[in-house]
C-alpha cells in the first residue's frame, strides 16, 4: 500500500522461534526520509489463541537487520568476495566433482537443519541422494528430537511430536514435565498449563533447576543430572507396588509387562533415591498422583532427551504413559516438546541419515522402491544409510568427508566437543554454507550462499501438536538471496540432474512431498496448500484429500502391525561420563526466554540481545563459595575437552552439585566447547546435558 510518501506492508507469517509456530502480524510503515516503524500484533490461531512471547515480538528484528548476508561471496586470500550465482554454482560443480571424481561419492556431505521448511528439508533429502549420490546427510535435529523420536518409533509405531492436540492439556488431571522448561522455551503454551491447575491438575515437573515451568508446578523433583530414567523407574515401582496400573489396557494394548514387571521387582526405592537425589517420599507422592488422577499427560524434552541413555530414559517415560493406560483418550497421552520452529516436520522429510521422505526407512527395500518410483530412479541409484550429524562431523575429521554442503545451521557451535569440530571443518577442502546471516560456520566457508529469511520464504511447517501449518510470505528477498528451495534447484541443474529437480514453487515441491509421503508414517498425502489457506493447519497422518486429520492419536490402536504398543524394563545406570576430583561439577545446558539455538537470529535482535548480552554459568552460592568464584566475576568453566569463559551468576534454584550454561553463544563462550560428545546407542544423541566439569576463578595467565 503506498500513498503520498506513506507506504505500508502488512505481513501475515509465524513466529520461527519455536515449535509453537505462533501467527501473527507484522506492519511496516515508511515515510520519506524516515526509519521504519514496525507493529506486532500476535493473531488468535488454535495453537498460540493469540499470544506471542518476547521472542516473537522481536522477531522482525534480526531479518530486517542490515547485517543480512545478500550477495554470494567467495573467500580469497582469508577475505569474502563478492561473486556471481553462476560463478557459485560453476565453483560448486568444480569443486564437487572433482573431490567425488578423486574421492569417491561420499566424500560429500550435507548438513541440514530443524528449522528449515518442510519443502526445504524434503529437497534437501532428494538433492544429497540424487544430484549429489552421497550418504552422508543428517542435521541439527538430531541433538534435538532423535531420543524421543526413536523412542515413539518403537514404543509406539509412531513419532508425533503430541500424541494429542495442545487443548486436550486442560483436561489432564495431572501432568508430568520432565526436562522441559516451557516457560522459557515455549512460553505461549504456559496458559495450557495454567489452565489445567485452575480445573484441578496436579503438575509434577522433573529439572535440576528451579524454572519458571518448575515455579507453576505442584511439585518440582530436582533430580540430579542425566538421572531422569531412574527417576521414572521409582514411580514405576511405586505404581506397581500400588496396583495403579490400568490391566484391562496392559492386556489388551501393550506387550513387554511381564518382562517390565520382574524388572521393576527387583528395584528398591532407597536405592532409587540414592542415586537420582530425589526423596522416596517424593518419588511416591509423584507416582501416587498421576497413577491415581483419571487423566494424565506427561511430555518429555531436551532434560530427558539429550543423553547418553536419552532413547531409554524416553521409554521409561513412556512406561508410566502406558502401564497407567494414560493414551489415546481426551486428556491422557504423551508429548515430546518440540524446540526447533520446525522440530518437528524437520524430521519427518528425509533430511536424516536413515530416513526417506514420510518417514519411510532408507534401509527398508520397500520404501526405498517406493520413493524411488516417485522420484524417478531406480532403487539402486539410492545411496545407503549415513550416519549422525556428530558422527559425520568425525568423518569430516578422519577426511572421509572432503566437501560440506550446510543449510540453515550452525554446527560448529551447535554440536557437542565443538573444538574437535572446528578443527575438522577446517581441514575440508571445501565448505559451503547457505544461510542468512554470517553464522560462526559461515565464517569458515569457502563459499556463502545467501538464503531468504521467514518473511520471504513461503512454505510448511509442522508444529509440534504434528499440525501443518502453511506460512506465507510477504516481503521480496533482500539484495540476491534466494530460497533454499530455488539453490537446490539451480545446483542440481548445474550438476547434470536438472531434470529431477524442476521445481517453480515450494508448493510444486509440496505436491510431490504429498507423494513420497503417501501410505508413510507421516502422511500428508491428504493436505494441500489451498486446504491450508482455508484451515487452521492440518494434523498428519491425513491420507486423503476428504482426511479431517488425525488430532489425536492412538485411539483404538497402535501403529505396530499388531496394533500394540511395546513397554521394556529400562536399566538404573549412571551418565557416561561421571564428576571426579579433577572435575567435581555436574555441567547441564539449556535455553533461555531471549534466545533461539546457537543465537545467530536472535543475538542481532536488539531488543532480544539487549537482554541478554552475554552467556553466563549458574551456580549454587555455596558451591560459588566453595570454588571462590563471585557473583558476576568471569570464570573459567573446563572439561576434558576445552574451556570456556563466562559470567558467574549466583542463584539458590539450581542443585549444588551442578552448574549450568546456556547453549546460544559462540567462540570463547560456547559451552559445547566442554560438552560430552559420548552417543546414545540407539539414537545418536550426544550427552548434552551431563558432563563432569571444574570451576575457577577467570585470571589472565
Ligand atoms: Fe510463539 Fe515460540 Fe515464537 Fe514465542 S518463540 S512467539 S512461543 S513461536
């Protein structure tokens, strides 16, 4: 809209802060010769019911920043150059054939990230395997959603983010949180919770810190680090011992109890106590109100997911879900809270090392045939199973990968061991990185792509309710950017496979996405764009166009072709890796409310970095007192595998045994500098959320 020196853009988008995916409304308003002036107004959806937190206020911020990467650029003698797309592209066919042609397919790899489109994580998928033939993909998502989502996988059948849909909260009787900090990470859905207190839930949350989310709770059990499995063994017990378990539904819906039941015999609760710091008395009052309450929710996150037995510690959550019956009913199911804005569809699409699009298996002869016959391939053309973002970041150590391809992630911040990381990324013989901003990856590149931002950008996402939502776009992309979806293409193209790669909008790749998802697990054959123009998003699986989508799942049957879901005895043990003299502290890391992942977006929000100016260590005043580190004093936090340097902030909400470090910073500040890169054995997850770590005093050596 322009008039007499006035022009106006109104922007209807989603916040791409989190998996809420909140709606709303961004207008700029320019005048001649002044800066302009930008309103946001949240928009009533189902999901968000017209909330938006600070993070989503500010989230123009960092897109409309002057910082905006906007033309491709070339490193040269240490410096970028500004260069052509062709003379990119024509870079990236050079440099790809001729490390394929020397070193074989897979001394490619690409690495992808939660928060692309689901459009771009599709393509993504298809350009590794068929303009690139390479193994090796995998992305971000890994660190965040692999334990849950292997743990639904087999418990289940299925991985959805929620079982049920955000409103059935307010009918749970009681709510378990274990590891998620909501009121941080996902703060419009607090409401849910609040609400489900006024109509009478109790709400248990299990965090080694005080939190906001702990604060709303009934009940808070501070347990200690990397200890959440145990936990949930002693209310397992408690609920056997009680008889609260729900037999018609043991018998008729689930297999394992008798092998879970012999395990949890053998259990003792002070053992249990003893080793997750966590009182009887208050394992049993936990266990007594969700075992008694006649609906129940419990959701898992980043506390539960991110360690080394995060896949079991999962499935001994769901225990509790299903010994107690407490699924597929109005109120009753189970969560795991999605962070990343695409958390969620990011994971559904191919852009992992063993998955092909609709989360068919890449190592399943069947649906490699079937996506194969979509794309127009053989079978065979499909390369193997890769492996996982850390384990393909020692592959690019051990030079087995000589070229990276990265998409809308950070990894030399995001992954755990980040030092070993960086070094690895700077032996490639060529890295490209397609982003919006000059990321801490970026900067390492041989090549940077610049790529559209939200309001630019068109496409799915799937929330983390598993509802697609469609998010449009309003601005034109600034300088040369170009969509994700538009670089795959004109790669592709360039490198002889065109033909499979004619896209001329996200929505022509959705309509073949529709496809190679169709009779998958998440099947969204059934949503198209028009149905999400015209609908509040669409829940997946939906398998046909007149499909009203599944709000709910698990009903009447479980996704294992005997329809039953599967329970296992989940072993006490200890984290990999374990405090000693050297290193007397428990290192945990998390979110906080200001900031988004490695804080690329976020920390060149102003108002958001404003807040937030620098990393910081939490700890206990008298462990401070202990390691004579003051308040607000730099200090230096150390493991085996590096050290960093951040802000000491005293505070009585966390265990006196653990210290903990926000995850969003980089460089001498980036806490996956000391974190454990040891791997879950099912999933791949890194220890994220227990190393073993010592404290002093910062002095300059
Ligand atoms: Fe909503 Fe999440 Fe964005 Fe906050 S960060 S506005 S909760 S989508």
């Amino acid at each position: 809209e322009q008039q007499d020196g006035l022009s106006k853009l109104v922007m209807d988008t989603q916040c791409p802060f989190c998996s809420v995916q909140c709606k709303m409304q961004i207008i700029e308003e320019r005048e001649t010769g002044k800066r302009p002036v930008y309103t946001v107004n949240p928009t009533p959806n189902a999901a968000s019911e017209g909330r938006l937190c600070i993070k989503g206020m500010n989230a123009y911020q960092h897109a409309l920043t002057g910082e905006r990467l906007l033309h491709p650029m070339m490193k040269k003698d240490g410096q970028f150059i500004r260069i052509s797309w062709e003379e990119a592209y024509s870079l990236i066919e050079r440099k790809f054939t001729a490390l394929q042609g020397q070193y074989g397919k897979d001394s490619v790899g690409v690495y992808g990230g939660g928060s692309l489109t689901n459009e771009s994580a599709y393509l993504l998928g298809k350009f590794t395997r068929i303009a690139l033939r390479s193994k090796y993909i995998d992305y971000n998502g890994r660190f965040c959603m692999s334990a849950a989502a292997s743990a639904g996988n087999k418990a289940f059948g299925m991985d959805r983010g929620l079982t049920n849909q955000l409103a059935d909260i307010e009918l749970a009787k009681c709510i378990v949180l274990a590891g998620t900090n909501i009121a941080e990470c996902q703060p419009t859905l607090m409401p849910y919770f609040t609400r489900a207190k006024e109509k009478g839930a109790y709400i248990i949350a299990i965090d080694p810190r005080e939190t906001g989310t702990t604060r709303m709770a009934d009940l808070h059990l501070c347990v200690k680090p990397g200890m959440d499995a145990s936990l949930a063994n002693g209310m397992l017990k408690v609920l056997l011992d009680e008889g609260l378990i729900d037999e018609g539904f043991v018998q008729q819906r689930t297999k394992g109890f008798a092998e879970l039941k012999a395990h949890l015999e053998e259990l003792d609760l002070d053992a249990i106590a003893e080793l997750t710091g966590v009182p009887v008395k208050l394992i049993r009052q936990a266990a007594l109100a969700y075992g008694k309450a006649s609906t129940g929710m419990v959701f898992t996150a980043r506390g539960v997911e991110q360690q080394t037995d995060g896949y079991m510690a999962v499935r001994n959550f769901l225990n509790l879900v299903l010994l107690t019956g407490k699924i597929g009913k109005p109120g009753s199911g189970y969560g795991a809270v999605t962070g990343q804005g695409n958390g969620q569809g990011g994971r559904e699409h191919g852009q992992k090392a063993d998955q092909l699009p609709g989360y068919r298996l890449i190592e399943n002869a069947e649906d490699r045939a079937y996506v194969a016959n979509v794309w127009g391939i053989d079978p065979s053309e499909l390369p193997e199973k890769g492996v996982s973002a850390y384990e393909m970041m020692e592959k690019v150590h051990e030079q087995e990968i000589r070229g990276l391809f990265v998409m809308g992630s950070n990894p030399i911040v995001s992954n755990p061991n980040a030092n070993f990381v960086e070094e690895g990324l700077r032996k490639l013989d060529f890295l490209v990185v397609a982003d919006m901003l000059m990321s801490e990856t970026a900067q390492l590149a041989d090549l940077i792509l610049p790529a559209t931002a939200y309001l630019e950008n068109e496409g799915t996402l799937t929330n983390l309710e598993g509802r697609v939502l469609l998010r449009q776009s309003s601005r034109p992309a600034p300088g040369e950017a170009k969509h994700d979806w538009e670089i795959l293409c004109e790669i592709a193209e360039k490198l002889g496979k065109g033909k499979y790669f004619g896209f001329s909008s996200a929505e022509s790749i959705f309509e073949e996405l529709r496809l190679a998802s169709r009779g998958g697990i998440a099947d969204y054959y059934g949503i198209t764009y028009d149905r999400l123009r015209k609908e509040e998003g669409v829940y997946w699986p939906c398998p046909a166009p007149d499909h009203p989508g599944a709000k709910r799942l698990f009903e009447s049957t479980f996704a294992h072709e005997d329809g039953k879901a599967e329970m296992i005895p989940v072993q006490n043990h200890l984290p990999k890796e374990q405090v000693s003299a050297d290193y007397p502290l428990y290192l945990t890391t998390g979110r906080v409310l200001t900031q988004y992942l490695t804080g690329v977006q976020t920390r060149r929000s102003h108002s958001l970095a404003a807040r937030d100016v620098e990393s910081f260590m939490e700890i206990h005043p008298r462990t401070a007192k202990k390691y004579r580190v003051e308040d607000a004093a730099l200090v230096k936090l150390e493991s085996v595998r590096g050290t960093i340097f951040v802000r000491c902030r005293y505070s009585s909400d966390i265990r006196e045994d653990t210290v903990f470090v926000p995850m969003h910073w980089g460089d001498t500040q980036n806490v996956n500098k000391i974190t454990n890169q040891a791997l879950d054995p099912t999933c791949r997850m890194p220890g994220f959320k227990v190393c073993a770590v010592k404290v002093s005093p910062f002095a300059i050596e």
